[in-house]
RNA sequence: GCAGCUGUAGCUCAGUUGGUUAGAGCGCCUGACUGUGGAUUAGGAGGUCGGUGGUUCGAAUCCACCCAGCUGUACCA
C-alpha cells in the first residue's frame, strides 16, 4: 500500500463520544455490580431491550413533520420505516410492557441498563453516548410506589460510596406546579407556550437563584456573554406569587439544604467555600413545606391534589426513618416537560468540587424520574400507572471520579514470563500455560526486544513478577522469579547502579517443578485474586 | 442553536512588531553501566504549528470560512 503521508487518514472519534480504558471499565463494571445489588435488594427484577426501536414507539417525531426530532439518532429501514436509537430507557419500557402486558405480574418491577444516545451538544461528563440504568415499578399507582423509588436512589447513592448529606433526593409534584399555573391563569390551552417557559423558568432556581427566576418570568433575562433569554411576560403579582411558590420549602434554619436560598451563583462558590460541610443535613422541614404550600395554593383542587401525594411519599418514607436530609420536597424540581404526571425526583450531589484547573463543576442531577401515568397508554387505550427513575451512569460516573471514590490505579497485570532465548520459546510457552492451568494470569512476552525492554513492558503491564530463565538457570533446571512489587520497593533505597544490578532486589530460584507454587506465593504475597 | 475564549511534538507549554533548517521540560526509543523495571549517562525518533482558502517577496504569526475543545446561555426525553 503506498503510503503517501499528505493523504494519511486522520484517526479521529466523532464529536461527544468517547474511548474507555481498562481502568474505566472496572470502575464501571464495580458501579453497576452495586447498582444492581441495591435493585434487587428491592425485588427489581432485570430485563434488556434492544438500543434501537421503532421511532413512532419513542414518540419523537417533530409536530408537523414526518421527520423525527433532530435530537434522536434516526434513519429509515428498508421498508421507509423510521427507525431511532434510544434516547432513554423509560420509552423502551413502556413499550415492552404493552407488548408483553399479558404475561408480565403486575404491579411489574423491573430494571435494566444500557447505553442511549442523544444527538446534541456534549459537555464534560455529558456525551452523545452514555450510560443509563433504570428502574421502574408499572400497574401501581399508590404513592407507596413513589415513595420506594426514592428511598432506593437513596440507598444507591450510599451503596456508591456517596455519604448521608453529600446528596439528596428533591421531590416535587407535577400536579402542584399545574394547579400554580392554573391559579395564576395560566390553565387554558392557548397558554401552553406561557407556561412552558414558566416551568422552565422554575426549573433554573438552583442556577440562577430567585432573582434570575423573576426576570425570566417576566421580560427576560441577559447572561454574561450578553446572551438575551426572552421571558414568559407575566405580570408583576403573578410573578411574586410563582416565586413565592419556588421558596415555599420550610425554612428550619437558614441556608441549610439549600445554600439556593437566596444565593446568585457568584455567591454559591463563596459559601461553598466557607462552608463545605454537607448541605441536606437540614433542618428544613417537609411537613412546614406542605403547610407553606397548602396555605398559599390549597383551594386550587389539582395543587391540592398532589400536595395530598406528597405529603404521603413524605410520610411513608419518613416512617421508614428516610427524612429531609435524605428526602426533601422541593418546590423548584420540575424535569422533562414530555410526560411526567404525577410526583417527579431529582437525585442531586450537594458537595462541590474543582476541576483540574480549580473550577467548579457543577454535575446537576445525577439520577431523576417520575411518575408517567400516561406514557403506555399510547399503546394500550387505557392508562397504566407506572412510576420508575434512571440513573445517568457515565455522569456520575465522572462525579465519583471527582470525588476520589473510584479507583483509578489500572488492574495488576498477568505474570510475564521472559523470553531469552529465542530458540526455546516452546519452553517459555509451556511455562506461560502452567500457569494459566493454575488460574494464574499469564503471558508469554511476544515483542522481539531485548531483556531490559522486557522488563520495561511487565512493569507498564503492571506486572506482579516476571519469570527468567535464561542459560545459566537452565543448566540448573531452575527458574528465577522477580517480584517486581517489591523490587519497585527496595529501589528507593538503591542509589547506586551497581548495588542495584548486584543485589538483584526481590528476586529469587527455585526449580522448574517448583514454578506455579512460588508464583502463587508472590501472588498470595499481594493480595492478587486468581482467575 | 447563540455568544465569548482556545487549538504549536504523546503530555504541559515557549515562540519577540510576519523573516532562514519551529524550540524546552517531561514522556518515548536505542546504547553504556559485562543477561534485569528504578537511578546516572550518551544518543535518537516524533510537528506540512487544527483544516482549507486568501493577503504578502515571505505566514505558527494577518484575514475569511470550516472543524474540534472549553465557558456561559438555550434545549434536554
């Protein structure tokens, strides 16, 4: 093949995608090894479905068009079917279930994990391909179902190594925000753009603070680069009472919980700066929240309606000891504005970190969800209760990683077993698979450097210890074995070269019959499992 | 999508008002230290300066467009 280095190809990944190494993998593997413990701890049993589905089935075609929305990965099968790549785990469900309604025990609990896809623009820890893992309870439409859900993303984010008070669980109710936009009319149809925009602007309490909320809902608002974000035009009183609705979450004490008070983001840092200590370990009262809500918002029958749910979520997980500092109703949650109908949730990390050139990273949630009553009717007439929550794996994926709690130090390495000499490789083969016989990781070196090169490499493998036979022990009908852990040990105390190659650190003979058993010890030495 | 910033060796960066064969540290490879990862030491390989076009006698440097990354914003099932 020519090669003409002008027309080289250029060896490049797209755009939001991403190559995972060894070290990731494990990590990853470990994440969802825990995940799953806790799931099935909760009788969560696991299905997979496939990543691709019928567009129609995830519902993502534009208004108006028979093209899917740009935001899904699409393309159309031979018979002009279009056809996506998911783009969350929730839709798929919801057509599993109505597929396979007949068979499946209901209430069905299931969970599964899987990549989606997303075709927008990615942003650290935000990807086009990413990692999600679900959990969803259908044919159950009682608050103790909602209430379950939290507990358990709570109990993951523990499992996971996220301590008490460095997270929290926000619950809201999309049936309050509906009856907040009925009694500051905003109900009708022809305000349903209005009202997005309100939701949306709610939705960005915990970024913008209350002021940054108000000028979105009114005129509108400009950002640092200059950027203008038009307003939802809402007059001064109906202004004043969404915001008073977004602050109704019962103040214990000041700033506990939610430092978002009264807080810009300029301020947010400061604080976090000063005062590090975890946030959810508030005195913020769910019970006061609901009193605050009811107050200002009870006679509206839809509010009231899921303040009544609430309120239950709030007490059964309160009985089961799950308090605010684990579970807290927060009137600003709002979530997607697709198809949640009932309570929604927002696993949030509360602790703040730096990246690697000492700027904030702000992750926003890590896990949400939320009752969607509605989303398998589409398919089966009636409506089937279903409530469920999913986490955003890759995501919190990278906020573990921030929080020192992922082992990023790469696996130990197989044995290597050097070769001398080139004619008897056969001899180093059979070594090599000796030891594989006794479940010991192993390999043959298969470059064609000399020895010190050899030893480079088994000590990038991260090689527990290398095998050396060259001439001189064979004659003995012994092997030598070098115990590079140790050996990397003992150099700190060599200055010399020559007490280095003289002293030969950490290595020893022993017999050929003799080989496996004094590797395992090296292993055993170390801690390092078989396989 | 919109706005701002950034893009020079594998990594972190330097490169003076546009001026010869584009540099450093670290890393990598090879040799020495009489068959051994560290240390020391000698040498070496890596870059059409993100891409394409333009201005100029001459472009890493100026201009335009494109691509990618970062930050903010919008959207987020």
């Amino acid at each position: 093949m020519a090669s003409d280095s002008t027309n080289k190809l250029k060896a490049r990944l797209p755009r939001g995608l991403k190559d995972r190494g060894p070290a990731e993998l494990a990590a990853t593997r470990a994440m969802l090894d825990k995940i799953r413990e806790v799931f099935e701890r909760y009788g969560f049993e696991a299905i997979e479905t496939p990543a691709i589905e019928y567009t129609e089935a995830l519902g993502k075609f534009l208004p108006d068009h028979d093209q899917p929305n740009e935001g899904v990965f699409s393309f159309q099968d031979d018979d002009k079917q279009w056809l996506s790549l998911r783009y969350d785990l929730t839709a798929p469900l919801a057509r599993y279930v109505a597929e396979n309604f007949d068979k499946l025990p209901k209430p069905y609990r299931s969970y599964r994990y899987g990549w989606v896809f997303r075709n927008e623009k990615p942003g650290p820890g935000r990807f086009r391909q990413f990692m999600q893992f679900d959990a969803d309870t259908v044919g159950a439409a009682s608050a103790a179902a909602d209430a379950e859900i939290c507990m358990m993303a709570a109990d993951t984010m523990e499992r996971l190594g996220i301590p008490r008070g460095s997270y929290v669980i926000k619950v809201n109710n999309r049936k309050v925000l509906d009856g907040v936009l009925e009694a500051i009319g905003l109900g009708g149809d022809e305000q349903l753009r209005q009202r997005l925009t309100v939701l949306r602007a709610i939705d960005k309490l915990d970024r913008l603070g209350p002021g940054g909320v108000r000028a979105l809902l009114g005129a509108g608002r400009k950002d640092e680069s200059g950027d203008f974000t038009k307003g939802a035009g809402l007059a001064k009183e109906q202004i004043e009472l969404v915001i008073k609705y977004v602050l109704a979450r019962g103040h214990g004490t000041r700033n506990s919980g939610g430092m978002i008070e009264m807080l810009g983001k300029r301020a947010l840092s400061f604080i976090s700066a000063i005062d590090n200590k975890p946030a959810g370990g508030s005195q913020t009262d769910n019970r006061q929240t609901l009193a605050n809500l009811r107050a200002e918002f009870g006679l509206n029958a839809t509010a009231n309606e899921g303040l009544d749910e609430l309120q239950q979520i709030a007490e059964l997980a309160g009985a089961a000891d799950y308090k605010e500092d684990r579970i807290l109703i927060e009137p600003s949650v709002v979530r997607g504005l697709e198809y949640y109908t009932g309570p929604v949730y927002e696993t949030e990390l509360t602790f703040e970190v730096k990246d690697d050139e000492g700027r904030p990273v702000r992750f926003g949630s890590v896990a949400g969800g939320g009752r969607y009553d509605g989303l398998i009717a589409r398919f089966r007439g009636e409506a089937v209760p279903a409530t469920g929550f999913s986490i955003g794996v890759s995501r919190l994926m990278t906020a573990l990683q921030h929080l020192g709690k992922v082992d990023s130090k790469p696996e130990t390495g197989p044995v290597v077993v050097l070769v001398l000499d080139r004619e008897r490789i056969g001899d180093y083969q059979k070594m090599a698979a000796e030891l594989r016989m006794a479940d010991v990781r192993a390999e043959l070196y298969l470059g064609d450097s000399g020895m010190k090169a050899q030893m480079r490499y088994a000590d990038k493998r991260g090689s527990p210890c290398v095998v050396i036979q060259g001439s001189d022990e064979r004659a003995k009908g012994e092997v030598q074995i070098k115990d590079l852990i140790e050996g990397a040990k003992a150099a700190e105390a060599i200055a010399s070269n020559k007490e280095w190659r003289e002293t030969r650190p950490a290595q020893f003979s022993v017999p050929e019959a003799k080989l496996v058993e004094a590797v395992r010890e090296v292993l055993d030495r170390h801690g390092i499992a078989r396989h």
